[in-house]
C-alpha cells in the first residue's frame, strides 16, 4: 500500500509519470519538474510520508504545490487519480523497459507497442528474447548495432547487484546510532565492514556497540521505531529487517575488548588475512576478542592499541583493502589523508539561473547557494551551470546568456550591500561533443573564470576514440577540470573506457585537474583511480555537483573516496584559500581579504 511505499519506490512513481507525460508529449517543464522531485525525494534521508504527516512537503526543494497535492492525495487514498489518467493507454511494460541503460521513454513505448510488450513482470525478458531472435533491428529508426547496444544494456542490469549507494547506508547507520545513544552517556557506537571503509556501495549494515549491559541496548536496538522485522535477538547480537528491506545487525562487546572487534570487523578480508600472516610470524593469534600470545589473551578498548601490539600505526579504516597499508603502518609512514575541516570551496553548483541548458537546472537561486557557502565556512563557490542547449540556440543567443550571468556574478561579487566574505567563482559545465570540441562558441570562454568539461552523450566510444575525445576536450586553457571522469552512474551505467596513463600524463603536463565527484550516485573518480591518480601526482578537486542548497552537504563522500584512494590536503586544489584559488586561475578580481568590506 501507498502508507508503506519508500522513498525510492515513490521517486520512481514519479519517474514513470514523466516518462508517460514524455510519450504523450506534455509541457517540457512538467516533466522536469516531476524528474527533480524524483531525484529529491530518493536523495532525502528523512521518510516522505514523516515529513507528510508534519505538512512539511513542501519546505523539500523541487516539490511544488501540485505534486505536494498528488503525493497527499497518494498517501491518503493510496492512487492517485491524475496519475492513473495519465497512465491509461500505456502499455505497463515500458516502465520497466526504463531500467536499460540508453532506453528512454518514446523508445520503450515503441518497443512495447512493436513487440506486444505489456506485463511489466516479464518485460524485459521478453525484450532481450526479441533481440537474440533479431526482431528489434528490423523495427523502423533500429539497427544492429541498436540491438547489440540493447543487449549490453540488459546484461549490465540482469547482473547489477542490490547494494545500497554509501551515503543512504551512511545517513541509515547515523539515524540508528542517534537513536541507540539518545539518553545514553559516552556510548560507543560504530558502522562495521564496507560501511566503516567507507565503500561506494554498502550491503547489509552492521553496528558494533561498547557495552557491559548488552541485553538493555539489543532490547532497545529492536524497538527502533523503522523495523519491519525481527530476525533474531540474542544475547550479544540481534538482526533486524528495515522498512526499506534491508538487513541490520548489531553486535555487542564488552568496553574492554571492543578495539579487537572493530578491528575484526572492518576488514576488509584482504586486510584482515594480512594482518593474520603478520601475527603469525610474531607467534602471535588474532580474533576479535583480542590478540593470543603463548595461550593468554590480551584485550584492546581501542584499536590504536590493538595494531600497536602488531608493531604499527593504527591505519584509517578507508585505507583497509591490502595495498601496501600495513607495510606502510609498519614504518609509520601511512599518508596524512585529507579531512572534510581541510576543504575550502567546491567549485562544481548548479543554480536556477535561467541558462536554458538541454541539461537539468539547479533547484536553487545564487543567493540562497552562497548562504550555505558560507554557513559551511567555505572561502569560494563554483557556479557552474551546465552550458545553454548547443541545438537550441544560435551563438549569439549562447553569448547573450553568458554574459548575462556574468554580469549577474559581478554585480554579487562587488555590491557594496551584500558584503560577501567569500568570492563567487564563475564557472561552467560544458559538453565534450563526440568529436571533442566544447558546446561553447569560442567568445563565450571570454565570460568565464574557468570551465568544466564532461561527457554527457555518446559513452560507447572506443578507448582510442573516447581516449582522443576527451584529451581535445581538456586542451583550452580556461577548462581546468575534467568532470565526473569516467562517467559511471553507480548501479545504472558501466565507465566509458578511457587510456588513463595518456589523461594522467596529460593532466599533469597541462596542470588540468581531476574531479571527484561526491554526488551519491557517481563518486566519481573512483578509489582505484584516485589512488593512480595520487601516485602519479596529477591534482585533484572534490566537488558535490549539487542542484539543490542541501546538496552542498555531500561534499564527505568525496572526501570518502579521495580518502580511499590516499589522497592527502597537497593532492585537492580546493583545500587551497581564495587567493591561492585565484592566482592559479589568474582571476582579475580583487584577494578576498579586501573583499569583506564589499569592494
């Protein structure tokens, strides 16, 4: 029923209703605003129907007034009537059929309507039996690479896995520790396994908790207001089932040997069976009681302690996953990584300003962004909306609405009245076309601080020629960041192949920078890259590539992944001040130390 349905579950309702607006050729602009509210209210941690039931709806940025009333009207009544009008004469196949990467709305109802396609159950299956009997080739506006390309499509989503992107697992883990410590004093609760790790993607969600009454906070933990199901609830340990589906455990440990169970239960397995041939050697034997040496067990409260009796640092959990970090603990040379308190900018924001992108717009004004730039401490703020439609508009209608915004950003910057303490960093997010040139008239770069070049469009290029795309792409002067550079979508589309050695020497010789990019679904570089990144010496920035004010809050997965990857304060160019930030940028506006009185 509708009262049950998650968060997830009603962003893809709403999805499917801009998908059926698409198909029968409604108002743009409605159906953006119901993808925005989609992708809003999967991102809110906070239940839909909680805030609902608080008549707070719309205080969430992207939910207006009519689908405020179409989301009461779901939870009061269970459907809703404008959607299920909406809804008539489709075939219920085509929703489904949205799961495959590179298949949109008009596409999936002309499959469904070619091939008779209607129970969503088995629509799919039906989908990918056509294209193995050759049937979607010969369906006019296909071809075979068309159903080749659907084929890969169905196979990369037949074989995704069910894991949680990190920063639901995250906010999920924090509600319940919030809950478990409330009205407890010095309570020590921590996230375990590829939660602690901090992991793009988390499964099950374990809890460790330093306790000598374990009884009283398992009887707690299973009254947590949000548990569908108990599984079990012993002693020591209980498991329960969320009302979203998925698996918490919570482990218990007496205070005085819980640094051994943290430790144990980290891991990675990597790690942990590392860490075992290192005791070994020392006549030693790990568990997660303790460390066993000639037959007595000696317990840790804490963990620094547990790896300084294996003779080495303690080693932050992201750096746990076997690449050289025990040798490195072992000599005390473990990198100093970077901290969110270290970040003084994030130069990738979407606003509202009217840029009449092919692309989403921010949700947000200029204003209210660099009121939460601020709030945060941050020195500079990027805006960086993606460029004017290529298609849409002639280039003199492309440099009319640059400069536009730059003026705008002046006259922000310099207002006596506003008094800004931080500067506003003129930016843009600009297409690489497949050929590599940028979707910008060369004039354009003239309104710019600098640019962000990405790719948004064709991503089953070949490495050489993805490679090549790319690297032309990055050679003007004024674009400085390669944004969300492999272009993963976590769970939805697989990275372009790229030659990284060639974009790493690139980089480097060119003093471009690399973006990791904190936005939930991407965290994108990831790890493994910004690990060669790091060694290779090639600068990086953490940017949340918000559209929403709350989004600028993301920037702690960057920080996540760039931790994962060893990356220290000297590897992220937005660790740097304002004025640092500017003269890299040549930026003709004044430092911001004499900025604060307005001039």
């Amino acid at each position: 029923m509708s009262h049950e349905m998650s968060n997830k579950e009603i962003a893809d309702l709403l999805r499917r209703v801009a998908a059926a607006l698409e198909v029968k050729g409604k108002n743009s602009f409605k159906i953006a605003a119901y993808e925005k509210a989609a992708s809003t209210i999967e991102q809110t941690d906070v239940e839909i129907k909680s805030l609902w039931q608080e008549n707070r709806l719309q205080e969430i940025s992207g939910i207006g007034i009519n689908i405020a009333k179409h989301l009461n009207e779901l939870f009061e009544k269970g459907e809703v009537n404008y959607f299920e009008k909406i809804f008539q004469d489709l075939p219920q196949g085509m929703f489904e059929l949205l799961n495959i990467s590179g298949i949109g709305p008009k596409t999936a109802y002309k499959l469904c309507l070619k091939l008779k396609i209607e129970n969503p159950k088995n629509a799919i299956d039906q989908l990918e039996e056509a294209a193995k009997k050759g049937k979607i080739k010969k369906i006019e506006g296909f071809g075979e690479q068309s159903e080749k390309d659907i084929l890969e499509g169905i196979k990369q989503y037949k074989n995704r896995d069910e894991r949680m992107l990190l920063p639901f697992a995250w906010e999920l883990s924090q509600k319940i520790i919030n809950y478990l410590e409330k009205d407890e004093k010095n309570l020590r609760i921590d996230p375990l396994g590829s939660l602690r790790r901090m992991s793009s993607t988390i499964g099950d969600i374990d809890l460790a908790v330093a306790t000598d009454k374990p009884q009283e906070i398992i009887k707690k933990f299973i009254k947590f207001p949000e548990i569908k199901e108990i599984i079990v609830a012993g002693k020591n340990t209980a498991r329960i089932i969320h009302q979203n589906g998925r698996q918490i455990d919570l482990k218990t440990m007496k205070p005085e040997a819980y640094g051994a169970l943290l430790q144990h239960f980290t891991g990675s397995k990597q790690h942990n069976i590392h860490l075992r041939e290192v005791a070994i050697k020392k006549g030693l034997s790990l568990s997660e009681y303790g460390i066993k040496r000639q037959g007595k067990l000696e317990n840790f409260h804490f963990e620094k302690e547990f790896y300084k009796a294996l003779g080495m640092e303690w080693i932050p959990p992201e750096l746990r996953e076997d690449k050289g970090e025990i040798e490195a603990a072992q000599k005390n040379k473990l990198p100093k990584l970077i901290e969110l308190k270290d970040i003084r900018g994030d130069l990738h924001i979407h606003s509202d300003f009217p840029i009449e992108s092919s692309h989403d717009l921010g949700a947000d004004s200029i204003e209210i962004l660099a009121k939460k730039a601020q709030d945060l401490g941050y020195e500079y703020l990027g805006l960086s909306e993606h460029n004017p439609s290529f298609s849409q508009h002639s280039s003199q209608q492309i440099l009319d609405i640059l400069k536009r915004k730059r003026e705008k950003i002046d006259k922000l910057n310099y207002s006596r009245t506003r008094k800004l303490s931080f500067s506003i960093i003129n930016s843009l997010e600009i297409d690489i076309k497949p050929d590599g040139n940028l979707a910008i008239p060369e004039k354009g770069f003239d309104f710019l601080d600098l640019a962000i070049a990405s790719i948004h469009s064709s991503f089953k290029m070949n490495q050489k020629e993805m490679t090549k795309r790319v690297l032309h792409g990055l050679v003007h002067p004024k674009v400085k960041i390669f944004g969300h550079p492999t272009g993963r979508k976590l769970g939805e589309r697989e990275p372009y192949n790229l030659n990284w050695e060639q974009i790493f020497s690139f980089c480097l010789k060119n003093n471009k920078w690399l973006e990791i990019n904190a936005f939930p679904n991407r965290l994108d570089l990831p790890d493994s890259l910004v690990y060669k990144a790091v060694k290779a010496g090639v600068k990086m920035i953490i940017d949340t590539d918000s559209h929403t004010v709350d989004q600028l809050n993301l920037m702690i997965y960057g920080i996540s992944v760039a931790r994962r990857g060893w990356a220290t304060k000297n590897d992220i160019i937005n660790t740097m001040s304002y004025n640092q930030i500017a003269k890299l940028l040549n930026l003709k506006g004044l430092p911001l130390s004499k900025m604060k009185g307005g001039e």
